[in-house]
C-alpha cells in the first residue's frame, strides 16, 4: 500500500499544485515540498525492512483483466534505493527552483511531480504493461519543463528529447508485446508479469531481436554512445531543476532498466551482446570525455561529462558479476548526486551572470568563495575520488568487468584520465585565472549551500562508508544472478560466498546472511 | 418483414423518422436551435432503441443486413459521434447569417447512410449506405456557400465519391458475375473451397472493391483528397469526415475480410501491407510539411488509417478488437480537436493555421488544454485512450508477427511527433515571444467563454479519453464480447 501512495502523493499533490496557482503564487511550491518530504518519510520507513525477505513492499490490483494486464507494484532493495533517489533528488529539486519559477509556477511543479510518480513506477512495476505506461508518463512533463522554463533553444531540445525517446519507447513497446505473445504461445498464459516472464523460452532470432528492443530503449535513456545525441541539448537547454531531475533519475531508468530487464529476461542473447555493449559503453566513456572537455557551454559540458559516466554503468551490466553490479547501483546513485550538483552550480552562475559561455568566465573565486569550494568538491567527486562515492562506483565496475573484458576495462579506466581532466577544467576555467566581468556574481545562498552541502554529506557517506547501500541491493543481485548466471558461474565452483565482501575493504565487509 | 425485423432495425427507422420530422418542423417553422433540439433528441431516441435490438432474438435480417452486437456497438458509437457533430454544427452555423435548419436534415441521412453501412451483409445494402451517406455529403461539405473554398472542396468530394462509387460498383458486378451471389455469407461460403481468388474476375472484383473502400478511409494511394477537403469544409463537417464516414466503411470492410482467409489470398494481405506501409509514412510524412491544422489532421488521419490497417492485417478476434478499440480512441481524440476548431474559428474563415493557435494556453486554458489532450491522444501519450489504442494495435501485429508493419509503424510515429508537436508547441510559447499574436488572436476574443453545451460536450469527450486510458477495462471487455465472431 506504501507503494501506491508513493505514486498517489505526487500525483494529487500536482493536481493541488495546479489548482492552487490560481490564488496564491507560493502555495505551488509548499504543496510540490510536502509531495516529494512526505514519500521520502514514508520510503525511508521500508529501509527497516530486511532485504532478505527480498519484497519490502507490494502492492497488487487487477487492472485489465481483459488483455492480462496487473497493477503490480513491488520494491526490493534496489527498487527501494532508487526510489530514494527520486525523492531525495525531488526535495532538492523544489527547493533549486524555490523562487526561480518565473511563469506558472503550479503548471511547473505539476510537471516536476508527475515525473516524480512516473520515476516511481518505472522502479517499482514489476508488470511489463504497467512499467511500459511509467516509462511514457516520465515523458512528456519533461518536455513541457524543457520547452515552456528552458532555455534560449528551449523547443529544438524539447522536441528532439521527446522525439528520441517516443521513438524508443515504441521499440520498447514492440518488445514488450512480442514477449508477451512468445510467452503466451508456450504457455497459454497471458500476462504481463514480470517473475512470470521470466525464463521464456525463445526463438534463437527472435529473442535477439527482442533483446535489441528493450536495448535500444535503454539505451536510449542511459544514454549509451550512438544514442547520445539528445542528452547535450536536453541538459543544456532545461532550466536547473529539469537538468537535475534528467540527469539525477531520467538516466537511471535506463541504467535500471539494463539490469531489471534486459540481461534477466534475455540471459543467452545479452551474453552474445555483452561484448558488443561493452565496447559500446568503452566508445562512450571516452567519446564523452573528450567532448565534455571540447565544450564552451558550461551546461553542455556538465551534460557530456554524464555520457561518460553512464558508459561505466552500460560496461558494468554486461559484465554481469557480483562487483560490476554491485557497482553499477552505486555508480548511479553516485552519478545522480554529483552531477546534479553540478548542474545546480552551472544553473547558479547562469542565474547570476545570464550566461553558460566558459570564455566569459573566469577568476571567480575571490567573488564567489562558497561556490568555487563546493564546485571544486563536486568536480573532484566526478573524476572519481577515493573517499566520494562516485570512486566507490567506478572501481567496483572496473573490478568486475577485468575479470570479463580485460580490453572494455582498459579502455574504461582510461576513461578516469579523461575525468580528471575536465573536471579541473571547469574549475580552471570558471574560478582560476584571469578575472573576468563578474558584475551580479554574488555567493551561494544559504538555501543553495544547504541543498548542496546535503548533497555532498551524500556522496562523502557513499564514499566512506557504503555497506548500508551495498547491503540493501545484495539480495537483488543475488536473485539476478539466479536468473541469468554470471559469465564464469558455471566454471566456478559454486559462487563465492559473499562476492561482494571482497570489494570492500575488510572493515566495511557486509555481513553474510545466516 | 416481421415485427423481429423491424425490432432490429428500430434505430435506423428512428434515424430516418427524425429527419422527416425535422424536414416538416422546418416548413412550418424556421429555427437552427429547434432543429438541432429535434436532431439530438432523434439521435438519443435511436441510441436509447439500442438495448432493444441487442436483444433481439432474431440478429439477423438476411438477406440485407446483420444487426448482430457488432453492429450494434458500431451504431451506438456513431450515434455518440453524430450528437457531438450536431452540438458543435449549431454553435458554428450560429455564427453565419444563412438558411441553417437544412444542414441537420442532411447530416441525419448520411448518419442514417453509415447505420446502414454497419449493419450491411450484401453488396446492395453496402452501396445503398454508402451512397446514402456520401450525397448527403457532398452537400454538407459546401454548406457554406459564400466561402469559395467550400464549394471547391464540395465539388472536388462529389467528381471523387462519383468516381469511386463507379469502381465499387463495377467490383461488386465482377464478384457477382464469378460468384452469383452479393451476400456477404455466400461470398465466404463460396471462397471457403480453400483455391482463394481463382480466377482473374474475381481478383479484380475484390481489389475494386476493397479500392473503394480504400477512398472512403482514404488510405494511400486513395488519399489525394483528404487536405482539400478537410481543409475546405466546415470544421464540424471535417469532424464527421474524419470520423463517423470512416468508421463505418471499416465495419464494412471488417465483414467483407472476413470472408478471406489469409493463407487462401495472401496477395491480398501483401497488398493491404503495402498499403498501410504506405499510408502511415506518406501520411505523417507530408503532414510535416504543412501549416494549415486542419491539413495536417487530415494528413494524420491518413496515417491513423494506415495503423488501423495493421489489425486488418492481423485479423481475427484481436485484430477486430485492435481496430474497433481503435477507432473508440481515434473517435473522441478526433472530434475534441476538430470540435475545438470549429469552436476558434470566427465567422469569416477558419481558426486553422497553426499561428492562429500562438499563445492560445495562456490565453484560452480551457480549449488549449482540450486540444492538446486529443493532440497527445493522437500521438499515442500515456493517461490518454490513445495509448492504449495504439497498444493493443501493436499486440494485435505482434501476435500475428507482423515484425516489418510494426517497425513501419514505429518509425512512423516516431516522425508524427513533431507535426503534433508544432501545434502544442505554438500553444504554449509565450504571447510576448511575437509581437503580432495579439492581432492574431484578435478574433478569438469574439467567441463566448466555454461553459456552454460545446464546452460540455467537449469536456464529456475529453474525459472519455482519459477513461480509455486510465480504466479502458469496461469498454474493452464490450469489444472483445462483440468481436468474438471474426
């Protein structure tokens, strides 16, 4: 039942939101916190759940019973931390864009919310339709904040966003029926579901092509190199919370999808694939390290720095094993926290001096001292850190993927070269050398420095002290890996017994279940 | 004819009963309100005779008709359709200083000519309904004759529907002169032998046939002249095109194919491919190029018909299923935005250039909200019944396996964003962003505020949309009841 108000609060409180942008012009904003504080409490009380019971929550309704379809709702560990991400990501989202909403502040936050519920979805369906419907909901409330709040180019970026992923969408969709009718053909059984559709047995080239179907989509939304090219004019184009919210939850989806769906559902096709996407994920570190650190625009080059790092997330998938897995949960959550914070800091200095231009930036920090540190912070978290979560996340990948694809991995940790190099390129540019004309810079508010010093108390936890997330999404890769073996299990002599007590340092090691 | 007979005909008789009515009352006294009453009232008398007939012990009434719960839906969905035409023709004849009272007579014989068509089992009651419904047409579509567009898209409709009903008839002459039979039953019967289209005569009878059909729902290469006309009509006129004209040769059609078996004539399902490939990229294609809302619906609706073949294509129950849930969507997506033009459009041209609609969310909310959701229907959106038309069109092809039409389809789609796109683009860029929409938007200041029956109307429509897309289970579980036949 938990889950359900998880998706009803946002829902009514956007209806609310809307309506009462009529007569008041801050009540959207106090309705649009209580909508995303009250399910962040109320997801926070299933953390005391042990994961071992794997389902901390369910929620399950007929829906059309006519064509097979369930409201499925389920959260296990990983459905839980990212839907903790979301709420997290959605209060700070509020409070980023707390006065900031030029127009229509209730028609915003209504969007702004009715992402947030169909984030929710996407995490918690386990009904392939009722993920489907989600997966379309998150949509078009995006293009609505690119194209009404963003900015100069805002509707060349909105369409090609939404363009981007309707196009993929409908693949997913193809998909997702053509697994329903294969699975319907063997067993005589219509359904959605995802337990259910498990383990369907398909036809060598069908299967394939299928796989290739709910690849793409996610692909698509990671976004994973060839499919790229929406994210830089998204991000760039979308006002600050919109930036936050697409890098912060839309990307995981994909990331989530990838894991939940693609390698499950389809174990033999993504082994035959692994290598293909592997090498897809390596292009994509590099290709989007050196654009990121070809860019001008601040924002653009913040939003190339993402292609980079969902890379590690696409090699981490396909390599399948307890670490790159294991990594790639982390990895996003790690992502979703720096690099909204960059985007938070870019969206400030655009606020400030009405540009994102990196050639009329520079000496900032005598100015803008909080600023310059806190960025200095979130830019040494993006290149990956030891001791900052996002570390954490790109060494369990790599670790992982070693052992499947020595050639993907050196690629990929190549990649860390590129990180660091333009990460201290922003700081370089922006706050060091020459002073430009800064006139309007002021420093960070004190609304700004909370949201971003929450954000950075989140990735230094992540960093030091991972083994509660680590914990709470074991049981999932466990349960995976039941489903679709990791490449080598067969070899092995059973599995180790805790394979992700060997990626932590010994005084962090999860505790084995009795 | 026996009382059972007349029993399964009763919405018909009342159909053609209200538009005597309205033709007597008009002669004694002259008063669009009064005739539109009488023509709504008419059309509910009719729908209201529909449990009756569902009922009916007897389905059938051989050999003309079938009134079998197939039909049955189909009637109740035009009639639905018709009353919403009625409702936004009174508010747009209002706005012209000419003879009005006509115009419903009309529009209630082309709806008694598409009952006609959903009920047909023979070649004699399919061209009757058709020729019922087209006439009627061509008269409605230049009822406005001060506007040279009107007449000139009047008189296109007639050379065209003449035309084709030459074909049509021609075809149906061919299969009558292989067969020896018109019945729709017969005709299956007799094909049912398993050699498919054995001789030439009845090949070329079949495509005629199904080319003439083809025109009506205006699928490629039939479709030249679907903008001309939209474009020229009246904006009620283009909503009953667009829908209940077409909705009722796709329940023909649906009867006629089902007499073939796929296996038995694969040309003709290759042919029916190549031709929904063909509508959908043509139609969403060239819709990108235009400017003119009311062409760029009619283009799209090229394109939906194009969909729409997919289920043919994939037949049987859930391809009947797929397309008639369909059509329910396109149904209410269709007539909301046609409904919101002709709403928009003052008395002395049409509110149908895409400038037209700059700046119309912040200036007129509630029309802007309502056209956008039918806009987000058509484009197959999530919370919207088109979602969930679109859904079961691609189950329908994927159980059938019909891998290329779909991959046509999504691509398809994918490029019919950005036209609908456009339009809601244009109605949520800001007024300050062009200096001229204020003068642009000008006329729209003459229109009265919503609340009245268009408004009601319109708001039912809408919230039938968000139904079928947010509890479709009801009115799918009808459906999948009533096309359990094919």
């Amino acid at each position: 039942m938990i889950l359900l108000w998880l998706i009803a609060i946002p829902l009514i409180g956007g209806i609310l939101a809307w309506t009462a942008e009529r007569w008041s012009t801050t009540a959207p904003r106090w309705i649009a916190l209580a909508a995303t504080a009250v399910p962040l409490v109320l997801a926070l009380t299933l953390w005391d759940g042990d994961p071992g019971d794997f389902w901390l929550a369910e929620f399950e309704t007929s829906w059309i019973p006519a064509a097979g379809i369930d409201f499925y709702l389920a959260a296990d560990g990983l459905g839980l931390l990212m839907v903790l991400l979301t709420f997290f990501l959605g209060v700070l989202s509020v409070g980023i864009s707390w006065n900031t909403v030029p127009s229509r502040p209730g028609f915003f936050y209504f969007n702004l919310l009715l992402i947030l519920a169909g984030t929710t979805g996407v995490f918690t369906a386990l009904d392939l339709f009722l993920f489907f419907f989600c997966w379309e909901l998150m949509v078009l409330p995006m293009y609505f904040i690119i194209g009404i709040w963003g900015h100069e180019n805002r509707n060349y970026a909105a369409i090609k966003f939404f363009i981007f992923t309707q196009a993929s969408g409908l693949l997913l969709l193809i998909a997702i029926l053509g697994l329903h009718y294969a699975h319907a053909a063997e067993t005589g059984v219509q359904t959605f579901r995802y337990g259910e559709l498990l383990g369907t047995e398909l036809a060598p080239g069908l299967g394939m092509g299928l796989m290739l179907g709910f690849f793409v989509a996610f692909a698509v939304k990671l976004p994973a190199f060839p499919f790229h090219t929406w994210l830089a004019d998204a991000h760039t184009e979308a006002p600050t919370a919109g930036s936050l919210i697409l890098a912060g939850l839309l990307l995981k989806t994909g990331g989530y999808g990838l894991v939940r769906f693609v390698v499950p559902l389809f174990p033999e096709e993504s082994a035959a694939f692994a290598p293909v996407a592997m090498a897809l994920g390596a292009i994509g570190i590099l290709y989007g390290a050196k654009l990121a650190f070809a860019q001008t625009d601040l924002k653009r080059l913040i939003a190339y720095t993402s292609v980079s790092h969902m890379g590690f997330v696409l090699v981490g998938v396909f390599a399948w094993n307890a670490w790159a897995v294991q990594g790639v949960v982390v990895q996003m959550i790690a992502h979703g926290l720096s690099t909204g914070a960059l985007f938070i800091l870019a969206g400030g200095i655009q606020d400030r001096l009405h540009t994102r231009d990196l050639n009329a930036m520079g000496g900032f920090w005598p100015q803008a001292p909080c600023m310059a540190a806190l960025a200095l912070f979130f830019a040494m978290a993006s290149l990956g850190l030891p001791g900052l979560g996002n570390f954490v996340g790109e060494f369990l990948i790599l670790l992982g993927s070693f052992q499947v694809n020595v050639v993907a991995t050196v690629l990929a940790a190549l990649g860390l070269v590129g990180a660091t190099v333009y990460s201290l390129w922003i700081i370089q540019r922006v706050f060091h050398g020459e002073p430009r004309e800064s006139k309007g810079l002021t420093d960070l508010s004190l609304r700004e420095i909370t949201i971003l010093g929450v954000l950075a108390a989140g990735l230094l936890g992540l960093g030091l002290y991972p083994k509660p997330v680590l914990h709470m999404s074991e049981p999932t890769v466990r349960a995976l890996h039941e489903t679709a073996p990791p490449p080598g299990a067969a070899l092995a002599t059973g599995q180790p017994e805790n394979p992700v007590a060997h990626a932590v340092p010994p005084n962090e090691r999860v505790p084995t279940d009795p | 004819m026996t009382p059972s007979d007349l029993q399964a005909l009763l919405p018909h008789i009342v159909v053609a009963a209200t538009a005597v009515a309205v033709m007597l009352v008009i002669s004694f006294y002259r008063n669009q309100t009064v005739s539109a009453v009488l023509t709504v009232a008419g059309l509910f008398a009719a729908a209201a005779c529909l449990p009756f007939v569902w009922s009916a012990e007897a389905d059938a009434v051989p050999p003309l008709f079938r009134v079998d719960p197939f039909g049955c839906f189909h009637i109740g969905l035009l009639l639905t359709a018709s009353v919403a035409v009625t409702v936004f023709s009174h508010s747009y004849l209002e706005k012209y200083r000419m003879e009005r009272g006509e115009f419903y007579i009309l529009l209630l014989l082309s709806v008694l000519g598409a009952l006609v068509l959903t009920v047909a089992d023979h070649f004699i009651s399919f061209f009757l309904g058709l020729e019922l419904l087209s006439v009627s047409l061509y008269v409605m579509v230049a009822y406005i004759f001060t506007k040279k567009r009107a007449v000139e898209a009047g008189v296109k409709y007639l050379f065209l529907a003449a035309a084709t009903s030459a074909f049509l008839l021609f075809g149906m002459a061919l299969i009558y002169a292989e067969l020896g039979t018109m019945a729709f039953p017969e005709i299956a019967a007799e094909l049912g032998g398993g050699d498919g289209l054995r001789s030439p005569y009845l090949l070329a009878g079949t495509v005629l046939v199904v080319a003439g059909a083809g025109f009506k729902l205006s699928v490629v290469p039939f479709h030249m002249w679907t903008p001309d006309i939209y474009q020229g009509a009246p904006a009620p006129v283009t909503a009953f095109l667009a829908t209940v004209s077409k909705a009722c040769v796709v329940v023909v059609l649906l009867r006629f194919l089902a007499a073939f078996d796929s296996d038995a004539v694969p040309g003709l399902y290759l042919a029916l491919t190549v031709v929904a490939c063909a509508s959908m990229l043509t139609g969403n294609l060239l819709a990108l190029l235009q400017d003119n809302i009311k062409r760029i619906l009619a283009y799209s609706s090229i394109a939906h018909f194009g969909y729409l073949l997919v289920a043919f294509v994939a037949g049987g129950p859930a391809g009947a299923m797929a397309a008639t849930f369909y059509l329910v969507t396109y149904f209410a997506a269709t007539l909301v935005a046609f409904g919101v033009v002709a709403y928009l459009s003052p008395s002395d041209r049409e509110a149908d250039t895409v400038a037209d609609y700059r700046g119309l969310f912040w200036s007129r909310p509630g029309p802007a909200a309502l056209l956008s959701l039918a806009l987000f229907s058509l484009v197959g959106l999530p919370l919207t019944g088109g979602f969930m038309g679109k859904f079961f069109l691609v189950g329908a092809g994927a159980e059938a396996r019909l891998w290329t039409l779909l991959l046509v389809l999504a691509v398809s789609s994918a490029i019919s964003i950005y036209y609908y796109l456009r339009v809601v683009v244009a109605m949520y860029s800001s007024i300050e962003d062009t200096p001229q929409t204020r003068e642009l938007s000008e006329p729209f200041a003459a229109t009265p505020p919503y609340g009245n029956t268009v408004g009601a109307v319109q708001a039912l429509l809408a919230l039938g949309l968000l139904v079928l897309g947010l509890y479709p289970q009801p009115v799918l579980a009808m459906i999948q009841s009533v096309t359990r036949t094919f």
